[in-house]
C-alpha cells in the first residue's frame, strides 16, 4: 500500500494515537459535529469524541440509525463523568444539492453554539451493478462526495468557530491518482460502469474540490480553520455489502485480515484531528497509516486539467 502513496510531507510525519487521557485534554467541553455520524468512520470518531467530553451532534439519513447511535453514544459517554455534556443528533443527507442547502440550514438554525470540530465521512459506495442518478442528474456517490460537501464546506464558516476550528475530510487522501478523472461520469452525463473507474472519479473530485476552497474560496486561511483529508482504512463493517458476489466474497477476506473496528478507526481519525502536526489554516493528507502526505504529482497534473472545468460547474449547478 505505501507503493501507492504520495510523497511523504515532512513537516507532518507520522501522526500519533492518543490515549484516552490524552483525547481528553482535547476535546473535553468542546463542540463536534459529525457528518455521517450514525455508522463506519463516523460513527467511530463521535465515539471516541463523546468519550472524551465533547458535546456530538451526528448527521445521518436514517432516524432509526440517528436514534441507535445515539443510545451508544450517550451508554460510552457515560464513563466520562461530565454532568452538561449534550448528545444530539439532526436527519440530514448530501445526496443531492437542495438536501445539502437544507442540511446546512438545519444545522445553522439548530446549533446554540459553534462548532470547534467538523467531520465529515458521508458516503455511498459507487455500485456498477445498479447505478444511481439523483433527481439532479448526477450520480449520488458523486453527489455526496464533492458536491455535498463541498456546499457544507462553502458554508462551514456560519456554523463553525473563528477560534482555531478544525475540519477533517474522510474519504481516500494520501493516495498517487492512478486513473484520471472522468468529466462525462462526474457531469452525470453516463453511469458507472466499473466500482473502480467510479471510485478513482468521486476521490479524485474530492480532492480537487478541496484544493478549490482553499484556493479559490480561500475559505481555510480566511476563516481560521485547518483542514486535513484522511484516508480511513479497511473497517470491519457492512457498508459495501451489494457490490456482486465475488466483490463480497473478496471483501470479506479481506476485511475479516487487515480490518480495523469502527472504535479504533475513531480514535486514529480524533488523534489527527486535533495533532499539533498539521499546517494550521490549511490543507493537509494524511494516509491510511497515520503518516502525513503532500499532493502527488498526479494529483497536481488532475488539477491542472481538471480544476477550473469542476469550478464551472460548481458556478452552474451550484452557485459560488
């Protein structure tokens, strides 16, 4: 897997675990919120982040999911011992842009206080067996991973903190772009007809979305606020089930292997969160082992390519 990675960025390096304790002087009595809070990756950051005193707002589609996450939640929070520490969780989907303009306006309406912490996790797995287009023409997995949130990102600054706020972008960081980015698959304009040629598209979009706020929006520098893109790993978890049978076979094996629980994917995801080691009011990567990354020459030549065709249609579809 290190094959595959970026160049190694220095003046991050590899990012350490914390301990409890540690967690603790972190986030105890700040505010998180967690897009994609009620399973997988985010689920296990919110975890890890009640644990340690934060008052959690999770964002999830499902209310049966919001309402079992939340039971978790506020069991392991429990152990802490903090009296005011506040749960809560808020319906909400990127799935398309009009139910990300709502998001936002639900979360700016909603919260008593700003943020100092943002996650955001949501996703979908690209299926080629059956895929998807949104009511708006895209394809969801699409929808959910550049252009849901890039709108959450666009708007962060009316929800989260000036002071030092903190935002941390899951999805596939830290990565050489092994395939370029299909415009007519990204614009909607066909469907998915390989899981990979879907995921290389979505990640990749991601990426060139974020380096598109900093850039463009320069909302990180602006607003105070560090990002970092990080790569989850492997999790031992249900959320690619359907992709055929031999995908799930192969999965399975793979994940059963090397797959780490949501737990303690959460305490990997908070420990970078809050490291000392990112560039403050910026962007950084870090990868699936913790270890800091720069943008890979790839990536620079996608951006090139690819950067101000995504802007148009951000101006287009979505409005800057």
């Amino acid at each position: 897997m290190l094959k595959n990675a970026a160049p190694e960025d220095p003046s991050i390096g590899k990012i350490p675990h914390l301990s409890t304790e540690e967690l603790k002087s972190e986030f105890w009595g700040k505010n998180a919120l967690i897009i994609g809070g009620t399973r997988g990756v985010g689920f296990g950051s919110a975890l890890a982040i009640a644990t340690a005193g934060a008052d959690v707002t999770i964002v999830g589609r499902s209310i049966r999911s919001g309402s079992l996450a939340l039971d978790k939640l506020r069991s392991a929070s429990q152990t802490n011992e903090r009296k005011d520490q506040e749960i809560k969780f808020i319906q909400g989907d990127l799935g398309t842009v009009q139910s990300s303009n709502n998001l936002v306006k639900t979360i700016v309406t909603k919260k008593q206080e700003k943020f100092d912490f943002l996650i955001v996790s949501a996703a979908t797995f690209p299926d080629w067996s059956a895929p998807l287009l949104n009511e708006e023409g895209f394809d969801k997995s699409f929808a959910i991973a550049v252009l849901g949130r890039f709108i959450i990102y666009k708007n962060m600054h009316r929800f989260m903190s000036s002071k030092g706020a903190r935002v941390l972008n899951v999805l596939a960081s830290g990565m050489k772009k092994v395939s370029p980015l299909d415009r007519e698959l990204a614009s909607g304009n066909r469907t998915v007809s390989t899981l990979f040629e879907g995921m290389f598209t979505f990640s990749l979009g991601n990426e060139l979305m974020q380096i598109a706020l900093e850039e463009k929006l320069q909302q990180l520098s602006k607003n105070r606020i560090t990002m970092v893109s990080t790569h989850p790993g492997i999790l031992k978890t249900d959320l690619h089930r359907g992709q055929g049978l031999w995908l799930d076979a192969l999965e399975f094996i793979v994940v059963s292997l090397i797959g780490v629980s949501e737990e303690d994917c959460g305490i990997k995801q908070a420990s970078i969160l809050v490291s000392k080691q990112l560039h403050e009011n910026h962007l950084s990567y870090v990868d699936q082992f913790s270890i800091g990354r720069l943008a890979s020459d790839s990536l620079l030549e996608q951006k090139e390519e690819h950067l101000e065709w995504l802007w148009s249609m951000f101006k287009s579809r979505i409005g800057v």
